[in-house]
C-alpha cells in the first residue's frame, strides 16, 4: 500500500457526501471492535471476484471459520465514486460456488470488519461478514465506461486515503498471484499477457552447443552442462500443484518436448518461469537455453506421440529450467535467423481425415482440421470427490468433408483460454496430439470420438498470432490443404443450416448394461441413495456435471407440449425476501420463528391444492444459508417479469437443491420436507415466483397405481421437471454470435464494460426444439422420495444428438426411448409411404407396463448458478439381471 501513489485523506473527504465505500470504512475503523452492522446500506456494485490459495493457518483471517476452504476469494466492490478490494469471509465462499455471487450485480453489506496484517506493516482490508444479493445488473456498472479510471479508497492507521489502482495481490496469506476462477489450468491475469520478445541480436556459437544425445550421456558427469540449441515440438497444459498450507510462491510446472538434430528430449519448466514464458513459447519455437539442470526424468507421466516417426525420444532424463539455483536463461530465435546447419527438425502432424477414424485404434494419437457445426457449453468435472479442483471441458463437432458424419471432440481446457472461449460454429478448428476413444464397452454403438491429451494444442480462426492458422507449420500439410480447398467448395448458407450451439447434450451414451456402467467397480459402490441424491444436488458447484445412478420406479409421466406456450405473465411485485447470505448471525428469535411458522390452515390447503392439481406451477425456489446460525442475512425486493419463446418452449421453473428437516411442513402433509442446499448444518428456504404453464391433457398424463396416495406421504419432492432455457440448443447465425458464445461460457471473473446480458434477450432467439419433453417422475424404492427428470428424446436423424445412437427400429414405448434415446420414425401405409414420429400420448400410455417394477435410474445432473439445477433421465437399466448374477 505505502509503494502506491497516495493521497491524504483531505482529498478522500470531498467524497465523502456520495460514497458509500468512504462511509462503511470509516465507521467501521473507529469503531472500538472494527465491526460493525451496516444498517440501510446503498447498493455496490460488484466489479470482480477473484479465487487464491489459502493457508492452513491465517492469522489475517477474521474471526474463527465455520468451514475449512480450499481457495479464498477477493471482492472487488465500487459505489460509482471509488473502488475497494475486500475479503469475503470462508463461510460466504458457497455464494462463489453457486455463481450466485459473481461481477456485475448489485449487492448491499450488512455486516463487516477491518483486519490488520500483523505480519505486514501498514496492511489492512475490508472483510464482508454478511451481504445482501440485489439486481442481477447493476445500475452503477451501466454507467460507468472506464473501471480502471476508479480511484482504489482503503485506511491506513485510521485515515482513508487512495491508489489510482487496486492492488493486484491477494489480501490474505501473503499469495503473490490469483487463480482463474473456475479452474487451475487456464492463465489468469498479468499471465495471459507477458510476452517475450525475439531475441534479434543474441549470437549463437554452435561449436559450444551440445546435442540432446550428448547430454544424455554425459549428464552424470558434469555439474555446468554447455547451451542447448533446440525446437519445441510439443507443449503441455500448465500444471498447478499448489496445495494448502504449503507456501510456494508460484507452484506451476510446464513440459515441452525439445528436440535438435539428434532427437527429442522433455525440457520442464518450474514456478515464476512459467508465469513469465508460458505465452511466450510456441510448438515450432526455437530456443537457445542456458543454465539449466538435468535430471532423471518422470516416468508416471503422459508423453506426446512424434509427428515423425523416425525421431528417437529420449526418455531417461529431461532438462530443467529453474528461476533460481540456477537461474535459467532462454532466449527466442526468430526462425528467418535459424541456420540450415543447425539441422533443427521441423515439426510434423499426423492429420487425419474423418474417414479414416472408423479405421484406428483405441487411444491412437492424431491431429484433425474441421469446420465446426456444433459447440457445447463449458461444464467442470470434479477432479476428486470433496475436493474444490475441476476440470474444465466442452464438446465439439467439426467436419471435414470426407464423411456425413462429423468428429465428436471432448476438448478439455489446454491452458489457451483464449482459444477455447472462443470457439463458435463456422470457424476452422485445428486440434493437436488427439487421442481415439473407442471403447465398446462404454457406448451402445462403435461411435469413436476424440478427447484432448496433456499435449494438446487448440488452433482457430479469428484470433492473433500464434492462435489462429496463420504461420503455424500445419499450414503446408496436404490435408490441411484439401480441407481449404473443400471449403471453397460449400455455400455458406448450407453449412449455417447444420449449425448448432448450446444446450443439454451428453456423450457417450450409457452403455447397454449396467454391468458395463460400473466397468470394474461394484454395484453398490456406484448406486446412490436417495439421501446421497439429495446432498449430491444440493453441493454442485457452478456449472458442475455429475451422473448419478440410483434405484427407483416411474411415478408418473407427462407430456409438455411447446407450442402451447405459457403466457407472459404482466410485471409484478414480489414479498421481499428474507434471506440472508451470512458468515456470522445469530439464531431467529422465537417471536420471528413464530412468525414464520404462522400460516392459517386454509392457505395451506389452498397452497397443497394447488401444488397436487397443477404440479407445472413453478414450487418454492431455495437458495442456500451458509452458516449454522443464519438469521435472515439476504433481503432483496426485486420486480419481476417472467416470459417464454414465443413458440417453443416452456416457462421456466425451478426448486433447487435439497433442504433437509424443514420444519415449515404443509399441514396435511406432516412429513413433507421441502429441499434447499446444505451449508454450515441449517437449510433455509426463499419463496419466489410462479409461473403459469401450459395445461396438459389427461391422455399425455400417466400415474402408477400407488403414486396418488404415495405423494402425499413424501418426506421429500425434488423438481426438476421442467425443461430450462440453458437446455434448449439453439441456432447460430452472426449477428447474435457474441451473445450466443458468451452465455456458453463461465462466467468471467472480472466485469468488462457492455457485457451481454442473456437474461434479456434469450428468449428472442429461436430454438432448434420443434416438439415437446417428458416429465418423469421417480419414486425412490422406500417410496419416500420422488424426484422430477427431464427426458427429451432424439426425434430426426438431423439431431446433433443423434450421433453414438442407434439406427434401429424400435417398439416406441417409453422404455425403449429411453434407452435408446430416440423415438423411432414408423413408416405409414398407402399411396405415398413416409415416416412419421408416434403421437407422444401413444409413447406415455406405454408407461402402464413399467408400473411398480424397480429400475437403476441415471440422471444427467448440471448446476447451471445460482438456484438452477439441470436434470435429464438418461437411462433405465433392469436390476433383475445384476441381481440373478450374484
């Protein structure tokens, strides 16, 4: 703080009468507990959200935490006037996880404190204890057009003064850098903007160079080794290994694979070098490398496949480049000063066509080329159960012209965030050092598909250099070239037709049995139940996918068409909300848990009622209490206006995640608990809109003969029934490009001045759905817990989502279409013969035959922020069988 350019608190004091910032702090500096209840707090605006590592011990931490966290979180916040950086307190964290905390709303503080750095001199910040959740935009952000123009107000030694900049250092526990938000791999920050400079001048003397196969030899012997000339031929994601309590100032590691005129050789790179040239060094790049170290190397590792096949790896040690002990030094060599007598090799590709897929093995290493049709949104996979780490992946299509069908790609995050937050229908992919996943045991088809390797490297058109095509040495290769000739071939208009983007889309499909599902697992260590489903739901993170299999029976089934729109509901006033988001409260009184719990009996019959005959209408929204002692820390009265596609989909609603010993049970329903996430040991429930849904016909409705009188008796009723506006695919087309790619990626971390807001314009983009969903309901085999799933089949072979599925016909009962995942076309008699698809009624009646039988369920479950839970029937496996066998 004392390096940055400060102003005495005079010049702040002008400011005074209009900033909140410059209120909250200095009240809460003079207070004589540096806490402090902020009452009738103006709004502030949220301007990033920024993740780090944390300590095992925080001496800076305010106060005992209620959790035990993995990462911290800094909150930037402006009141227009001035911006400060704060520390959010270890038990808000599940506000971040849920995306319910995020830049660019509106939020109020209801209770905070300062803390001083004892470890540090003149060091203090802001903690947020309690806060507030308001508009999802916020005004303030709207009106402001330079951020960065924003004076940064913080206290020192009671007095206010400001930077002309906040301080881009985490707050607590002395962590020089931050993390992306949602995962480890990606750059964040200054990181994705170093770039080193071609070395123009450097002289390379190459009588002193030492050859890759000389210094495997020699290594042992020497303790200085001679400069290494070399290429990079491949290069790794970024690895993050930092863990709690371990101070390392930047634990990040990076491999490339070098090579010279004697062969190729692993060269890693450590900790602050990776920070400084990550950006900087490119597959093709040549280096000329001094002090460095070598070592033997680590075999529990992947390695990259060679382009040439010829080349011989070295496998025995790798070359180390430190920051210190000794420092390494590289230089960049532009490649107009690399000499022939160098005999660099170049680097070389094994492209392959679509047609040749159907031909190669199972984890066979190869680079592809395509146009891409399709592009899915990012989802994160938990690397380890409990853990906060994720993976971060989508799904592409892309063809080539060889072949109808496209190539399925799983890209997983390569470190290029730039590249792969910008992949849209319509631009050339480049994919490097792919692996074959063909695995019948895995899919009901021979489907291969492509996934991403450690070594991967992402390509598009559209961006700067050394991330679109041009200069890369795959330009010369003949099937890249093919594929720019067949390109020149196709009207543009026709691809446009095949695009597609966005929405609910799972592959591979479950395999056949659940024997092949669980692989070399048991069977009970993979079912589910129904209260791990519950805890299941209720601790996703933002954007997180999980599959889970649990027993059950089908309750019910309906047919939700979507021409029949629900109608726009005109704005209204919602009761303000008595929600808190808290990290220190105290318990309600027992005159306002009286309150709470006073509801006359005929609204609750009015309410149960309502629920039973019209179970579309949008139920008690939750959203989650985060300590174990929540009062009532969240209070927003919000206007909303809820609306749906003019002409395809449903209106949405949601009850999210499970709330467990909710002790406001309907009166005639004394068991029913309502569901909400769990956090610091209490659940609290919110109550929000209602939306009007469209009615459905008794003959696209069917109930088992025990599901009227089990409802009643439910401990627990989740629903997830209707299908989201996230779920729906969507076509692509230019004009809305920007607005479609966005809303398919995480949200970012910091605001950025005309963000697009989906929210708003969604519904006036047209969907790809032209028929309706299922809503399943299953009852859990103890008939005490029931939840809503969406199935929504395959109807044309045109479908995206046709692709791993199978071709034949089938008998078109629920069953069969669920577990294919299509509804077969039948073929109708007379003069002019055509497919047609069944009427769905005819698809919901054939329900009665699954009455009462058990089945092992498998539900696609996505937490899409906030309160807003994705759930899709994927599968009905017969346990019958698995039972016989043991």
């Amino acid at each position: 703080m004392l390096g940055a350019e400060l102003c005495c608190s005079r010049a702040v004091a002008t400011l005074e009468g209009n900033s909140t910032l410059v209120k909250i702090l200095k009240k809460v500096v003079h207070s004589t507990s540096l806490r402090i209840n902020v009452q009738d707090c103006e709004p502030l605006a949220v301007v990033a959200v920024q993740r780090y590592l944390s300590d095992t011990c925080l001496p800076s931490q305010p106060g005992p935490s209620q959790v035990s966290a993995s990462y911290l979180y800094d909150v930037t916040l402006t009141d227009g006037e001035l911006q400060t950086k704060c520390f959010l307190a270890p038990d808000l964290n599940a506000v971040v996880h849920t995306n319910s905390l995020r830049c660019g709303i509106e939020i109020k503080i209801k209770q905070c404190c300062y803390v001083y750095d004892e470890k540090r001199i003149n060091n203090g910040f802001l903690s947020i204890e309690k806060v507030e959740l308001g508009s999802n935009i916020s005004p303030i952000l709207c009106s402001i057009s330079d951020l960065s123009a924003l004076p940064n107000v913080f206290s020192l030694q009671g007095n206010l003064f400001y930077a002309n900049s906040v301080s881009q250092t985490p707050l607590v526990g002395g962590r020089k850098y931050y993390l992306s938000l949602w995962n480890n791999e990606d750059p964040y920050g200054e990181m994705r903007n170093v770039f080193k400079q071609l070395e123009l001048h450097i002289t390379v003397d190459a009588s002193k160079i030492i050859t890759l196969s000389n210094l495997e030899m020699i290594w042992r012997s020497r303790l200085k080794y001679p400069p290494l000339l070399v290429r990079i031929m491949h290069k790794s994601r970024l690895r993050y290994f930092g863990k709690p309590g371990k101070k390392m100032d930047v634990p990040y590691q990076v491999y490339f694979e070098v090579a010279d005129c004697s062969g190729m050789m692993s060269m890693v790179m450590w900790n602050d070098l990776c920070l400084e040239w990550y950006n900087s060094i490119y597959v093709g790049s040549v280096l000329f490398i001094q002090q460095y170290t070598v070592k033997p190397s680590y075999q529990h590792r992947t390695w990259p496949t060679p382009g040439d096949p010829q080349m011989k790896v070295f496998k025995t040690v790798e070359v180390c480049l430190n920051p210190r002990e000794p420092a390494s030094e590289l230089y960049i060599l532009p490649e107009k000063n690399v000499k022939p007598e160098w005999q660099l090799p170049k680097v070389r590709y094994h492209f392959i066509s679509r047609v040749d897929l159907d031909h190669l093995p199972h984890n066979y290493t190869c680079d592809v080329i395509g146009l891409v049709i399709f592009v899915g949104r990012c989802e994160r996979l938990r690397k380890k159960e409990g853990a906060e780490d994720f993976w971060l992946y989508r799904w592409v299509h892309i063809i080539d012209g060889t072949a109808d069908k496209p190539f399925i790609l799983e890209l997983f995050s390569t470190s290029q965030p730039d590249v792969f937050e910008h992949i849209h229908p319509m631009a050339y992919l480049v994919c490097t050092q792919m692996r074959v996943v063909r695995d019948p045991d895995l899919t009901s088809s021979t489907q291969p598909y492509l996934t991403t390797s450690n070594e991967s490297q992402l390509f598009i058109t559209g961006l700067g250099l050394h991330k679109s095509h041009k200069g890369q040495p795959y330009t010369t290769d003949p099937k890249v070239k093919a594929f720019i000739q067949w390109t020149k071939t196709q009207n543009e208009n026709d691809l446009l037709q095949r695009t597609v983007i966005g929405g609910y889309y799972h592959f591979p499909p479950p395999p056949v049995t659940f024997a092949q599902f669980c692989k070399d697992n048991k069977a009970e260590t993979v079912l589910t139940s129904s209260n791990e489903v519950m805890k299941m739901i209720a601790n996703l993170h933002y954007r997180e996918h999980k599959r889970i299999a649990f027993l059950g029976s089908i309750a019910s089934v309906r047919y939700i068409h979507h021409s029949c729109t629900a109608k726009v509901l005109p704005a209204m006033d919602v009761e303000e909300e008595e929600i808190f988001f808290s990290a220190r409260s105290s318990p309600p009184s027992s005159q306002e848990s009286d309150g709470l719990a006073q509801k006359s009996p005929t609204q609750k019959r009015k309410s149960e009622l309502h629920q039973e005959t019209e179970p579309l209408t949008a139920p008690i929204m939750q959203l989650p209490d985060f300590s174990p002692s929540s009062k009532f820390p969240f209070r927003r009265k919000r206007q909303q206006r809820y609306q749906t596609e003019d002409h395809d989909t449903a209106a949405v609603y949601q009850q999210s995640s499970a709330e467990l010993n909710n002790k406001e049970n309907e009166e005639n329903n004394p068991n029913l608990q309502s569901c909400s996430r769990l956090c610091g040991g209490e659940s609290h429930v919110c109550s929000v809109h209602a939306v009007q849904q469209p009615e459905v016909s008794s003959d696209n409705v069917w109930e088992s003969d025990i599901w009227s009188e089990v409802k009643g008796q439910l401990s627990v009723h989740l629903h997830y029934g209707c299908l989201l506006p996230e779920s729906i695919p969507r076509k692509f087309d230019y004009h809305h490009r920007e607005l479609l790619v966005q809303q398919l990626l995480l949200h970012p971390a910091k605001h950025q001045c005309g963000m697009h807001t989906w929210s708003k314009q969604m519904e006036e983009h047209s969907s790809l759905l032209d028929h309706g969903h299922f809503e399943v309901t299953i009852l859990g085999i103890n008939r005490q817990f029931a939840i809503d799933t969406v199935f929504l089949p395959v109807t044309s072979t045109e479908d995206h989502r046709k692709l791993g599925l199978l071709d034949d016909l089938h008998s078109n009962t629920l069953l069969s279409c669920v577990n294919l995942g299509y509804v077969s076309q039948q073929q109708t008699t007379g003069t002019h013969e055509s497919s047609v698809l069944p009427p769905p009624d005819s698809i919901v009646q054939t329900a009665d035959e699954l009455n009462r039988q058990h089945f092992i369920c498998i539900l696609d479950v996505c937490h899409l922020g906030e309160a807003t839970v994705e759930v899709f029937l994927n599968q009905l496996y017969n346990p019958l069988p698995i039972a016989q066998a043991v």
